[in-house]
C-alpha cells in the first residue's frame, strides 16, 4: 500500500493525489472502497516518517489529527 501511494505521488510531481486514487490502484472493480481504511493508515505512517504530507483544504495537517477529506503529497525540497 505504501510502495503504491509512493508511485502515485512521483508519478504526478507537484501535484497532489486523491487517496481513492491509491485505493482504486490497489483493486479493480467496485470494491475499491474497501481499500480505503489502509489507505489512511499507510498515508499516515508515511506521513509520520516525513515522506509524504496530508493536505486538508490545501494545508498540511497533522498526521495524527485531522478529519475529513484530505489529499496526500510529496514534501517540499526547499
């Protein structure tokens, strides 16, 4: 799950993802949803461990706080 949100993220640079779009990734069909849960906690990890950022209504949030919908994206390299 890590390894896919990962690809996602440098596959589109600057831009940000959808987590449903890691989800999807990780399984065909309808049942993409069932995904998402892992998804969130993946995201979380990484994001703790400083390798992605969690963005709500474009800010970065705390990892370990934050409701909602959300995105995910790489770290600045400034």
């Amino acid at each position: 799950m890590e390894a896919t949100i990962l690809r996602l993220l440098h596959e589109r640079g600057e831009q940000t993802v959808n987590p449903t779009d890691a989800a999807r990734s990780l399984t065909s069909g309808p049942d993409w949803h069932v995904q998402m849960p892992g998804v969130r906690r993946a995201a979380i990890r990484l994001a703790l461990a400083g390798r992605l950022v969690i963005y709500r209504k474009g800010k970065p949030v705390d990892p370990s706080d934050f409701k909602g919908v959300y995105r995910l994206g790489l770290p600045r390299q400034d």
